[in-house]
C-alpha cells in the first residue's frame, strides 16, 4: 500500500514538475518571438516616420551626393557604396536634424508604430522612450507606467547623437493565460494528490480499525467472559454453602457480578452492531444512581463518589441498561484516570432545553484537547506513562458515544490537564 502510495506521489510531482518547466520553456519562447516580433515592428516604424518626416515640407533639410558615393550634409562628408546605405545616411541625419531643431514628434512615431502593431494582431497601447547615450531617457510618449515590463530591443536612431529608441508593454495576453494555467494545473494536481493521500490514509485507518476491533472483540470475551463465569459460579457457591461469615457483602459481590456479566454482554452486542436500539422506559433515577453508586463505594473504598438530582425530576424515559452502563463507565473512569489519594467524582442529573443533562465530573489526570475526539474511537486508549498500568479496552467511551447517538443526543469534554474532566451527556427528552 506504501510503496504504491510513494510511486503515485512520485509520479504525480515528476508529471507536475515536466509540465511546469514545459510551460515555463513555452511562455519563454512566446515572450521572446513578442520581443522579435515587436522590436522589428518598432525599426519598420522608425524607418516609414523618418521617410515620411523627409517628406514634410516644413522641415528644410538640405544634404548632397557627390562623384555618386560621397554622402555630404553639413561639414560631414560619409563614403557610401548603395542606394540602401544612402538611405540609411539620410535617415539618421535627418533625424540629427529633427532632434537638433526640436521637431521630433514622438507621437507621429507613435501612432505609426501603433498601426503597425494592430495590424499583427497587437492591440496593446506600448510607451515610446527615446534614451541618449547613457541611456536616461529624454523623451517619451505617455506618462511612465510601472505595469510596462516587457521591452522591445533599443533601435538606434540619429548620426551624430546616436540615441535609442525601445517601446514598452504591457506582459502579452498568452502571459496571463499560462500563468492561470499553471495555477489551475497545481490547484488540480495538488487536490489529486490530497484526495489520493486522504484515500490511501482511510483505507489504512479502515484495515488498522478492522484489525484492532477484530483482536479487541476477541481479547474482551477471553478476559472477560470466563473470569466472570468463574467469579459467578464460586460466589454463587459461597452463598449456598454460606462459606465465608459476611453473606450480605458476598450477596451484594454476587449481584454485581451478574449485572457486570450482563453489562459485558451487552457491551459485546453492542460493539459487534452498528447502531444501537434504545427502548425508552420511565426509569427511577435516583434509585438507578444510587444502585450504581452505592457499587462504586463499595469497591472503591478510597474514592468519593456523589451524585446529585434535580428536585422536580422524577421517572424520566430512559433505557434502564444502557443508561446505567453509561454512568458506570464515566464514574469508572474518573476513579481510574486519577492519581490523587482521594478520587472525587461528582453526578449530576439535570434537565434543561429539552434535554437531560447527565454531567460527570472527576479531579483526576485530565485528557489532552487533541485527543477529545479519538477517545470515542473503539479500543483507542491514550499513549500516556500515567495510563498504562490501568487496565481497560478503549471501549468504554465508545460504547457511551453509541448509546449517546442511540439517543440523538451529544457529548462535550471540559478537561485541564492535573485537575480533572467534566463529561456532559445530552439525551433529548421526545
Ligand atoms: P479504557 O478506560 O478502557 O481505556 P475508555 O474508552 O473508557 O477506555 O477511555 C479511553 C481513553 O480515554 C482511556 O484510555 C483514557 O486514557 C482516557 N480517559 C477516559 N476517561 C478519562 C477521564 N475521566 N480522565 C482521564 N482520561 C480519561
């Protein structure tokens, strides 16, 4: 199951990982063609304003060819051997001359390049700097935006100035796209994995449950079912031959024994069913805790033991075995998980909102929050120094949480640690 669980984990990171760094190569690879795509886009633009600027009657621009191959303007004389690098010559002079006379317009550039973008499909509104040698910037066409981040390559302009011009935009709509992408893909993998771990854990809980609850049930009716059908029968025998001289004790031993001997077996039939049937009758609550009590004091002779009723309650409808099995068990424990000289538990019946209220208080040990809901579980015991040498199952408590659903009602736990707990059970009235 482990190593099954391992290799899907490890496969799923491997395939996570892959498509990862296969989104990431992609977006790269886009961003770059955007850069290329945009870059040449901004030379093509540079080239068709400075033709068209050439053509603009108001600048008054003057340059010369002389012998065919000696490019002239100003005092400035260039070799040249093409058309294409007469062309060239005459474009970064012009622009000399543009900047000089302060007639550049940034924005004619812009709009030029703006046309050319759209038609490839860019709509993105990009910001035009134009940046002197050292690169400061010395003009731009929109006010500076911290949200620009992709830049085109810087296209130089100009023969004696030898400035640069870069566009800015706006991360390209595919940027956002892999970047969701990506997220969707680990929001996805990320729920696959957890649903998968969640999966392999409750199949572990299942079969660990089944296991212990298998060993538990068998280890109960080894432990319990014979010691008490041998414990039944001498007393049994004690009384008829009046062996020992304090009948009424063994009487009592003998009746206690019995009603341990029902209680196991109904804890035994309660456990190897799901859900519990609970058959309502008015119950003596005051004799009911008495009986149990008056037990608990005479085998605990240390222990304190009360229990207190509200006046006005008098036969609520209760089951009259399951419920005193509950209370048994919390008095059992609250003796049992307590290392003061003196255990102290307080009973208390009440009724409130529709509800009785069965409120079990002990000064013992405590129990940690974290394990408030594990205790419910069958054959769960806390891993505690404090605990071991006490014997038990780890079915007390759940068998009180199935006769608590039993009865749609509900347990809450108030417990500090050294100073004791408070169990307080809710059985609706009807
Ligand atoms: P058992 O007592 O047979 O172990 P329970 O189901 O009654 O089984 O209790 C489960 C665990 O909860 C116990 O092992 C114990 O550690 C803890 N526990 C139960 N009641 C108390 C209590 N009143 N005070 C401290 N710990 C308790």
């Amino acid at each position: 199951m482990k190593i099954i669980g391992g290799i899907s984990i490890f496969l799923l990171t491997a395939i996570m990982l892959l498509q990862v760094s296969w989104l990431n190569s992609m977006r790269n690879t886009k961003l770059h063609e955007f850069q290329e795509k945009s870059s040449s886009l901004l030379q093509r633009s540079i080239n068709d304003f400075l033709d068209a600027e050439f053509m603009y009657p108001q600048h008054t621009f003057s340059c010369s060819m002389l012998d065919n191959h000696i490019f002239h303007w100003k005092d400035t004389s260039v070799h040249i051997s093409s058309p294409t690098e007469f062309h060239f010559m005459l474009q970064q002079v012009l622009y000399d001359h543009l900047y000089k006379n302060q007639l550049l317009n940034l924005q004619r550039l812009d709009s030029i390049y703006k046309q050319q973008l759209s038609r490839q499909g860019i709509t993105d509104t990009p910001v035009l700097y134009l940046k002197n040698e050292i690169d400061e910037t010395i003009l731009q066409t929109h006010a500076q935006s911290t949200h620009r981040t992709v830049r085109t390559n810087p296209v130089k302009v100009g023969y004696e100035y030898k400035h640069t011009i870069v566009a800015l935009f706006h991360k390209p709509p595919f940027f956002h796209d892999t970047f969701w992408h990506l997220i969707l893909e680990f929001i996805f993998l990320g729920s696959f994995t957890g649903c998968l771990l969640w999966q392999l854990q409750m199949t572990k809980n299942k079969l660990q449950t089944a296991k212990i609850q298998s060993m538990g049930i068998a280890h109960l009716e080894h432990e319990l079912r014979k010691p008490l059908a041998t414990l039944i029968n001498i007393t049994h025998d004690w009384i008829i031959q009046e062996k020992p001289s304090d009948k009424k004790i063994l009487e009592l031993i003998h009746a206690r024994l019995l009603k341990i001997s029902d209680v196991t077996e109904m804890m035994l039939f309660a456990l190897k069913q799901d859900e519990l049937k609970i058959e309502r009758t008015p119950i003596d609550i005051r004799q009911e805790l008495e009986t149990t009590v008056s037990m608990f004091r005479l085998l605990k002779k240390h222990a304190r033991i009360d229990y207190q009723i509200r006046e006005d309650i008098n036969q609520p409808l209760l089951d009259n075995v399951y419920f005193s099995c509950v209370v048994a068990n919390l008095i059992d424990n609250g003796i049992k998980y307590n290392k003061k000289p003196k255990p102290e538990v307080r009973i208390y019946f009440e009724k409130e909102a529709g509800n009785w209220i069965l409120r079990v208080e002990d000064n013992g040990i405590g129990i940690p929050s974290k394990a408030f809901n594990r205790i419910f579980r069958q054959f769960y015991r806390i891993e505690d120094k404090r605990t071991y040498s006490k014997t038990g199952f780890g079915l007390g408590l759940a068998f009180i949480k199935k006769v608590t659903d039993a009865y749609k009602g509900s347990i809450t736990i108030k417990s500090i640690q050294e100073q004791g707990t408070v169990f307080t059970i809710k059985f609706p009235c009807i």
